[in-house]
C-alpha cells in the first residue's frame, strides 16, 4: 500500500485537536452571547453528554479495528467506488466526494427518524431539553456505529480520497457542534450563511418539540438538500427565545443522567414516530 500523507497517518490526533479547538471556540460564544437561557442543570447535561461521547469513541474503536481513512485507502488501491473509475482533478475529487457522503449522511438523517426501530436510538440526541454544542455530540452507541457502517459502505460506494474522509469527519464533527451552539448571530448574517451552511438557528427547528417542525431542516454541514428535497422550515412558530426543545414524554430532569440516555431506546414508547 502507498504510504499515506501525514494528515492520513495520523487522523486520530488531527480530529482530536479540530474537535477540542472547536468545542473550544463554540464554548466561549455561547457564554459570551448565547441564544437561548438554559431550563436546566448544565454540569449534569454537560457530563452525560460528554461521557456518551466518550463511550461511543470506544465502541467504534472495539467494533471497527480499522479506519475509515485505511477502508478509503483500501478502496483506492482496488479500484472500488465510483471517484476510483472515472478521473477528475484532485481539487474537484475531494470536493465531489465532500458533497456525496454529505448527501448520504442527510439521507442516514432522514431514515433515523423515518424508521421507528431506528428513531428509538436517534430519539435519545432528540431528548435534550436543552440546546447547546454538547447535543451535536449527544448520541447513543448504537447509533453511532450503525452510522459508522454506513459510513463505511458509502466509502466503497463513492470510493473518495483517503484526505477527503479525514478531512468529512474534521467537517463533521465541527459542524454537529457549530449548529447546535447556543449562540446568537445577527439575523441578517444569518440569512446569508444558511445559502452556504447550517447555521444554529437553522437546526434547531429540528429540535423543536412540534413534529411539524422537526421532521425538518436534517442537514448538518450545507443546507442545500434541504431546499432540494423539501425539508427546509425557516423559523420555529414560538420564536427562538421561547420554543420548547425535546420530546414530550422525556421531559423529567432525570433523563438528562448518562444510563437513563443509554437505557431511553428499550424504554416504552406510546410515540414511535420522530418529534
């Protein structure tokens, strides 16, 4: 195998240190000018959420003994995936490859609340009561490494650069907690930016405890499949200060403790359609 570029080698340490820096950054905004006054405990929200991070990273590292990157790599070497049989320039590659598995994780997004067996896992990144970077990486296991297969199979289906997959997840990653900031940006600004990304105020439509609105606006990093496939709302009816956040059957403080987000999937659930 081709030796990989430096970026390649060592993914582990450049998505660490994208991920701190940016949780980093999104933290101090919303303590300077956060969007919302949060309803409840945040050391407690922030603990559990941060701990399910924790324990998705090593469910992926114990069921999935190689990387994505190393699969993409793989798939260069054999010629699998459609970016592998047909030649484009570099930059055009990895920009094509960026847009389909972001294509493919929208249409992932979508099928999670479609599906009820699948809601019953993506409910539980639904049931914060709050909103802020730590949601974005609030979700449960099984989720994440269902995800990771689809991630896995969207590589030997796209077949992108070995950089592109590094670079997705860095996107990724950053984005999930960019849009789920609890923090305030001119309205007029945001008009613009949610052209090119989502933006917080967009996502958090998707969070909204009427279904009307939350079965819209699944894109993470650009909006556009949204606008294409119908599924854009601009603006919560209660206004972003007073819209009520979550589900309506997890809204006792107790669900915010990390065993009550693992067990909230084998709970039972009069509701088994997204909200």
């Amino acid at each position: 195998m081709t030796p990989l570029p430096w970026i390649i080698n060592n993914e582990a340490a450049v998505r660490l240190a994208c991920f701190a820096g940016v949780f980093g950054l999104v933290a101090l905004w919303e303590r300077w000018a956060p969007r919302r006054a949060l309803n409840f405990s945040k050391p407690v929200r922030w603990y559990s959420n941060i701990s399910i991070a924790a324990l998705n990273i090593g469910a992926v590292r114990l069921f999935f003994p190689i990387l994505v990157v190393v699969f993409a790599a793989l798939a260069r070497e054999r010629g699998w995936g459609l970016l592998n049989n047909v030649s484009l320039p570099g930059p055009v590659e990895i920009i094509a490859a960026l847009l389909l598995l972001d294509f493919i994780i929208y249409l992932q997004h979508v099928m999670f609340h479609s599906l009820p067996l699948l809601w019953r896992l993506h409910r539980m990144h639904h049931t914060d009561t709050d909103y802020d970077l730590t949601t974005g990486i609030r979700f449960h296991p099984i989720e994440i490494l269902i995800s990771m297969g689809i991630k896995f199979g969207a590589v030997a289906l796209i077949g992108p650069p070995p950089e592109a997959t590094v670079l997705f997840e860095v996107i990724l990653n950053g984005a999930a907690m960019f849009n789920h900031g609890n923090i305030r940006i001119p309205v007029a600004l945001d008009r613009v930016l949610r052209w090119f990304v989502v933006t917080p105020d967009m996502h958090r439509v998707h969070h909204s405890i009427y279904p009307e609105e939350s079965r819209n606006n699944f894109g993470f990093n650009v909006p556009w499949w949204d606008y294409l496939f119908g599924t854009y709302f601009a603006q919560p009816r209660d206004g972003h200060e007073r819209m009520d956040i979550g589900i309506g059957q997890f809204r006792d403080p107790r669900h915010l403790h990390a065993l009550s987000l693992i067990a909230q999937p084998f709970m039972r659930d009069d509701k088994m359609m997204a909200s």
